[in-house]
C-alpha cells in the first residue's frame, strides 16, 4: 500500500512539474539590456497596385528592452523597461528625390521637440506569460506617442504553445490563434472578431455598402528562449459592393530584430508592480493595452461657410443631372459633419431658394446632432408654404444610413403637432416606418421611441375612419415590415376599398417568403378566385404575384393556372404572360409551374392562346462579377383598352444580398366614359382617378396624385401641359460607411466611403380624344458619384488613398396605347441612354512644414445606350404604331 502511495505521489509530482513546464512562458534574464533595431511603415495602394506604388510612410527607430522587476510568486511576471531611440521618418515607397517629401528631414524637424521627446522617453510593459497585461507610461503624453510605444509592445505578444485565446494588444481585443514550435511561434490574429474602443457605421444595405478583408500575422523566432526576430503583416482590403475594383487597401508592417545583448540594469526589488513602477517614475501611469482616439487638428482646412461658398454653383437644379452635383453634395456633407448648429443655421439662413432644398438633403444627410437639431429649427412645419423643404427633409430622413432613436422620436414629435400641410402629415408616418425598418434591422427594436411608433402603426389603421389616414398608416407599414404587421396587412388586403387591398397585398409582396402563413396564403387565394366578393383585376393581379412568390404549393400553381381563360379578357393575358415570365426567366416557382403543365387540363392551346395587350416581362439590366441588376415591366389593361396599372420594378443582388432599387407604379381607373366604352366587371362604380407611386432604395414615398374625380379629370385635361410631374427629386446619401482601423503598430487608418446621388423621378399621363390615343412615361435621370477615402494620419505626418467613381445616365419607359381600332395597339418602349463613366484614384502626402506629394489618375469611358429588350408581341405592335404615326 505505501509503494503504491509512493507511485502515485511521484507520477502527480511528474505531471505537476511537466504541467508547469508547459505553461512557462519566455524570460528576460536579469542583468541584460537586449538591443532590438524596430520599423514599423504603413503603405496605402488599390489591392492590385504593388508595394513600390504605396503612399505611406516609415518609422525607424532603436529599443533597447530590460528586466525591471520580476514577481517573486509568478516568475513568469515581469516587468520591462523598453526605451526608442535614434528615430528616423522616411518614405514607405521608393520615390526620387524631386516626389520624396521626406528628403532631408529629420525626425525632430517633423515630429516636433516635444513628441520627439515623449517618444524617446522610457515606458513599462507588465509582461505576464509572454502577454502585455498593461502598459505605463506619462499620461500626459501624446495620444500619438502612445499609441507608437502600444505598437512597441505589441511585439512582444506570445506564447510557447499552440492554441486559441482572446487577448488585446494595441488592435483591439481579438481572437488569436497560435501555432508553436521549438524555435518559432505563428501568431494569427482573427481581425473580424476584434473589439476596439471606436465604433463606426456602415450603410443598412449590404448591396449599396463596404465589404472588408482583413489578416494579420506575426511570425517570431526564438534563440535560446529569446525573441531574434519579429515580423508582422497586416492588411485591410476595403471594396465597394456594386464595384469591387473600387477598393482601398491598408498594409502595415513592424519589425523587430534583436542586434545585441549587453550587460544591463539589475532587477529592483518591490512588493508588486504599482510601487515598483512609482518608485521609478512618480508619472507613469497605467493608459490601456489599446490605441486610444487621436484629435487631430487639420491646418488650413476650410471651414463650413468657406465649402458652402465653393460648391453652390453645383448644386444648382440645373446642375443636378452632372456629377458635378453629387460631387459637392458629398464634399459639402463632410463639412457639416464638423460644423455646430450655429453655423449650419447661418449657412441655411442665407442660401437661396433655388439652391436651399439640396442643402435641405445634404444638412439633414449629415445625420449628426448639430445637423438635425439645426434643420428642426429651421423649417417650421406648421406652415403649408415651406412643403417642398419639408418634404426634401422626411426623404432625406428615410433614406439615412444610420438612423438613431433620436431622429425617430423628433418625427413622432411632430407627428403630435399642428401640420400645415396633410401632405406632410403623411408622408411623416409613412417615413417613420422606413425609420423603424431600419433601427429593427441594427437590434433596436425595443428601444422605447422604436417599440412605441411600432405600437403606433400597427393600431393604426384600425384607429381611423378616415380612407386617407388608413391609406398613411397602410403605406408605413408597407416600409417597416414588421412581422407582427402580417396579419393587419392580410385583413386590409381582403378590403372592400381597392386602394387599402392594393397596399396591403404589394405590402405583404415585400415580405421574407417564409412569413407569409398558410393563413394569409388562403387569404390572397380568396381574393384571386373572389370566394367571398368581386375584387377589382389590379388587385387580383397583385394577389397573384404575392401567391407565385411565395413558395406556392402545387395545388395553388394548378388552380391559378386553370382560372385562365375565365379570367376578364385582359388579365387572361396578364397571367399568362405572368407564368410564361416565370419560365422564361427561371424564377423560383418555375419548377412547380413546369410540373403543373404536364397536365393536359392545365396546359393546352385554348389556354395558352389568349390574346390582349397586357403584359408582364422580366430581363437583365446588367450582369458583372459583382453585381446583378434586373427589372420587371408588368402592364395590365382594362378590356376597353385604358392603362390599368403600369408597374415597372429594379432590383440589385450582390454578395447574397437584395435591394428594391427602385418601383414606379402608374394606376389609373374609372376612365371609359372617355371613349365610351364599358367598365370591366366589379369597377362599374370606381371613381376616375390616375396616381402615380413610387419605392426608391427599398423606401416607400408618399403616393402622388394626377387627377381625382371627373371634374377634375376635365380641368386637367384642358389644363395639361405635357410636362411630367415630378415624383421623387433631390440628393439622396446612397452608401455612407465610416470605420477607423487600429492597427497593431499603434497606428490608425480611418475609413470613408460615401455615395451620393442625384436623381430626379418624374412620370406624366396624356390622353388624345381627337386621335385616339393615351401615353404614359416614367423617366429617371440621375447621377452617382462614389468616393472612398482611407487616411493614416498622426498630427505629424499623414497619407491617404482615395479611389472613386461617377456616372451620369438617363432611363426612360414610355408606354403608347392607340385605341381607334379593337384589338388596340400597345408599345412599350424602356431606353438607357449612352452614359459617360470615370474612375479614379489619388494618393497624397503630407508634412505639418507644408510639403505635400499627390498623384490622381482616371480612366474614363462612355458606355453606350440601348433599348432594354421586351417580348416579340410588343416588338410588332411598336412597328405597327410607329407605321401608322410615320
């Protein structure tokens, strides 16, 4: 018994001193000053540029590193003197002497006496198990100085074992993964898992936003348990989306080399490390393992008054549909983003009103709170005469890309006050759902202002009487998409009101698949079959869309395709070019809808014959390797030859994700008394109307109207100019990403991308009596301009990238109706002019003496315009319209 109580002592004594061994980390010996020669350099380039074409800049330097003090418990507890010296600044890149603004100067001549100083003055690390646990160092100091020494001591982040563990250094609080072998440790730092003390922002929709790459590793080799050398490579690619040769890349480098040891300083004695490190230096202080936030002061930079001056002119109505405009739109943004509230109200006090509501877009785009408090204070909403302005500002509002409670809360505060104009009162509900969507998106769906306004909506309609107010409170939540708005939706969409149907059921089109309940399935397939009532065709037309795109089941496919051919003879041809759509285009029923036509009954000439006019198509607007651009055009027509419903749709899909770009709906009803003709069943009663809708960037706007009435019909027919009425108009903050990027070396890389666009939506609706004849358009003309800065600057030296690019094109759907004659003939025409298109990339230098270096190169090209193909059948109508114009 007592050998083997003697065994188990000895193995335990053996597995303790084995577990021991292992957890060691590397020493200093004391009595050594360990000589490391140190660089660090960050170079900014294009991903696909080489490192010679880097702008950038290198610091060199000497550290000498020293055991201070040793934990007599914890041998593995150190603490260590490190000191730079002999610095040096110089070029990242190879430059002549004529392009090297560094040439000749010296590290004090561009740091400063005083950085220089703080640089060179020694500082503590407590090294523990071969990890920083803190560093100490004069508060007082620069934030720049220390984030260099961070950067230092950031290099001597290790361990002797393989293995993954969070730890911080000067990047942030990371995963980190290490690979260990006898003489040498792989550091691997999992970068999209960092956590540092600046918190960005970034665009909602990854289709219009930034993606980010990023790697970082450290390789040490070790002699005799010291560290020989040292070599980090760390990397930040950052890339727009819809264009990913639009990209910015960060590479930062450090080395550490040892020279030489000799004989140093002896460990000092002392019960912990607070009294040790005071007994040294009284002023040195813990500051954080992280790089802390640098203010940096920029020298000659024009202040707000000063951009507001230089830009105007391009911001003229006139000059919207040039880049020229986007371009200061963007340029004026970053202003206001530093301006306070007194200057922005002066800068808006004195704008003219030609020119004021742009800066109504670009102030309330700004999104800071200067920006929204001064716009609040300055349009008095109380007023109907400042509706353009007022309207300018909600837009700009649901499109924001970083909406925060606070600007919710001041629509819902406005929302309670007395409005000038019900125009405004609605479109203030109908943005504060975009608002919602949004927040709901970042997580912030139970924020008191958030889980209030979605209270609000989602009792909204049913706390009214009045047709337009249900009408507003069905368009928000149209753009929240709230899940527990389903079923509100699904009942409004069984209305007997068309309009509150229509809403409701393109409301639940918008929806992920997978909400749409069998319930409301059985909902949307009693308005299209009219088990309960007669529903008007653009209803039931849209309740077929929805029951097609949402995982139809087999039976649904083969009831919708057998109710053809006794549908009204119009939407007998809308669907069944809707199913034909749906083949031709591989959209995802597609299957189903093949294996339902193997059906005799479901498939055969007398169905699949019907003749009419309307339509629906679907087709590619561009297909590149980073992005899908597609459109649908569906047309549905009364059996008396009057435009129903136009809809023309634009989608983008990039990287697995989707956006709405863009969906203008023209509607029009009650208008065969015009050419007396007889009312399609169930819409014998309707009112005359013609409206027109439109979603931009996944945001609903507020409808607009042409005409409503007869009398009205009249006045506007004698009255019409010709001239289209514009629907959405002004300058929209399309991407707007911003990031600072704490590098390992201590220093950081600030991140800015934005995306201006300017645009202008209009759509008009012209009948002919005298030749018989009706048109409607829909034009879109717009410029985008997309800039995307990566800067590292330091208060004393700084370099930057900027990469970019602008387009200017025009989009035109005109549809041409000839009802002199049955069959009535149908064109439709949808055209892309020739657009110019520019890219460009700049590089720039600067020395606080002034000196700057800065290259810019562009590429430009025109791309060439084009008539979007649609189907066979509108090809040989158009022939015959244009013949019979000609």
């Amino acid at each position: 018994m007592l050998r083997l109580a003697g065994l188990l002592l000895c193995v335990t004594s053996f597995l303790s001193t084995s577990s021991l061994g292992a957890i060691a980390g590397p020493r200093l010996d004391n009595d050594k000053l360990y000589r490391y020669s140190y660089s660090t350099e960050v170079g900014l380039n294009r991903p696909t540029g080489s490192t010679r074409g880097n702008t950038g800049f290198r610091i060199s330097s000497d550290v000498d590193i020293s055991l201070v003090w040793r934990n007599p418990q914890i041998q593995d507890e150190q603490l260590l003197r490190l000191q730079i010296s002999n610095v040096q600044v110089e070029s990242a890149g190879k430059r002549s002497r004529k392009n090297n603004i560094f040439h000749g100067s010296s590290a004090e001549s561009i740091l400063g006496k005083v950085r220089l100083e703080a640089l060179q003055r020694p500082f503590m690390v407590l090294w523990k198990m071969g990890k920083i646990r803190s560093l100490y160092a004069h508060k007082a100091e620069p934030a720049t100085i220390k984030n260099l020494k961070r950067g230092v001591a950031s290099m001597l982040m290790m361990q002797l074992k393989s293995g993954k563990m969070s730890e911080a250094d000067a990047s942030g609080k990371c995963l980190v993964e290490y690979k260990a072998t006898k003489d040498q440790v792989i550091r691997t730092k999992h970068l999209d898992t960092c956590k540092t003390q600046e918190m960005g922002f970034t665009t909602h929709s990854p289709v219009l936003g930034i993606s980010g790459k990023s790697t970082s590793e450290t390789v040490i080799t070790l002699e005799n348990g010291i560290i020989k050398y040292a070599d980090v490579e760390e990397t930040h690619i950052l890339s727009i989306n819809a264009r990913q040769k639009a990209a910015a890349k960060v590479l930062s480098r450090q080395s550490l080399t040892l020279k030489k040891i000799e004989v140093g300083p002896t460990e000092g004695a002392g019960k912990d490390v607070a009294s040790v490190v005071k007994s040294l230096d009284d002023k040195h202080m813990s500051v954080g393992v992280m790089v802390e936030k640098v203010k940096t002061k920029c020298k000659g930079c024009p202040n707000l008054m000063d951009t507001w001056k230089a830009v105007r002119s391009q911001l003229e109505p006139e000059s919207l549909s040039k880049a020229e405009g986007p371009r200061s739109f963007l340029a004026l943004l970053h202003s206001l983003r530093k301006a306070s509230k007194s200057e922005i109200l002066t800068v808006l006090r004195n704008c003219s009103k030609t020119v004021l509501p742009q800066l109504v877009d670009a102030v309330t785009s700004a999104q800071t709170p200067s920006s929204h408090s001064a716009i609040l204070e300055f349009l008095d909403f109380s007023k109907k005469e400042g509706l353009v302005l007022q309207e300018r500002f909600l837009y700009a509002c649901g499109f924001a890309s970083h909406p925060t409670e606070t600007m919710l809360q001041s629509l819902l505060d406005l929302a309670q006050r007395k409005i000038g104009s019900t125009e405004i009162k609605e479109s203030i509900l109908i943005i504060m759902g975009a608002l919602l969507r949004k927040l709901c998106l970042k997580g912030a769906c139970e924020l008191p202002t958030v889980f209030k306004v979605k209270e609000m909506l989602l009792a909204g309609p049913d706390s009214t009487q009045m047709e337009s107010e249900v009408l507003m409170y069905l368009l928000a939540l149209k753009n929240a998409l709230l899940p527990e708005g389903v079923p509100v939706l699904a009942k409004y969409a069984e209305s007997e009101v068309g309009a509150f149907s229509t809403i409701a059921i393109t409301a639940l089109q918008r929806y992920d698949p997978q909400l749409i309940t069998p319930e409301v399935k059985k909902t949307l397939n009693r308005i299209y079959h009219q088990n309960k009532r007669i529903y008007e065709k653009n209803v039931r037309a849209a309740a077929a869309d929805v029951i097609m795109s949402s995982s139809p089941s087999y039976m649904e496919v083969k009831n919708l395709l057998h109710s053809i051919g006794h549908l009204p003879h119009e939407m007998n041809k809308y669907m069944l070019s809707k199913v034909q759509d749906i083949l031709r285009f591989e959209m995802p029923a597609c299957k189903l809808v093949r294996q339902v036509m193997k059906d005799m009954v479901s498939h055969n000439y007398d169905r699949f014959s019907k003749t009419g006019s309307s339509s629906a198509f679907s087709g590619f607007m561009a297909r590149t390797a980073d992005v899908t651009c597609t459109y649908n055009l569906d047309i549905l027509y009364s059996g008396s030859g009057v435009l129903r419903r136009s809809n023309m749709n634009i989608y983008g899909q990039s990287n697995n994700a989707f956006l709405h770009g863009l969906q203008v709906t023209i509607e029009a009803q009650g208008l065969e008394s015009l050419i007396a003709a007889t009312p399609d069943e169930g819409e014998e009663e309707l009112e005359s109307f013609a409206g027109m809708s439109a979603l931009l960037f996944d945001v609903q706007l507020r409808p607009v109207t042409f005409f409503k009435g007869y009398s009205d019909l009249m006045s506007k027919m004698f009255s019409i100019s010709g001239d289209p009425i514009s629907v959405v108009k002004g300058l929209i903050l399309l991407t707007d990403h911003s990031q600072v990027i704490p590098l390992q070396s201590g220093l950081r890389a600030s991140a800015e991308f934005q995306g201006g666009l300017a645009i202008d939506i209009s759509g008009g609706m012209e009948f002919s009596l005298w030749y018989r004849e009706s048109k409607t358009s829909i034009n879109n003309r717009g410029a985008l301009v997309v800039i995307g800065n990566v800067t590292v600057d330091t208060g004393f030296v700084s370099a930057g990238v900027e990469v970019g690019f602008e387009t200017e094109a025009t989009l035109d759907f005109i549809t041409t109706v000839q009802f002199s004659e049955y069959p009535f003939l149908v064109c439709m025409q949808m055209d892309k002019t020739t657009f110019p298109f520019r890219e460009t990339v700049s590089k720039q230098e600067k020395l606080p003496s002034g000196q700057t270096f800065s290259l810019k190169r562009s590429r430009d090209q025109l791309v060439p315009g084009s008539e979007f193909p649609l189907h066979q059948e509108n090809s040989n109508m158009c022939k015959k319209v244009f013949e019979q114009a000609w």
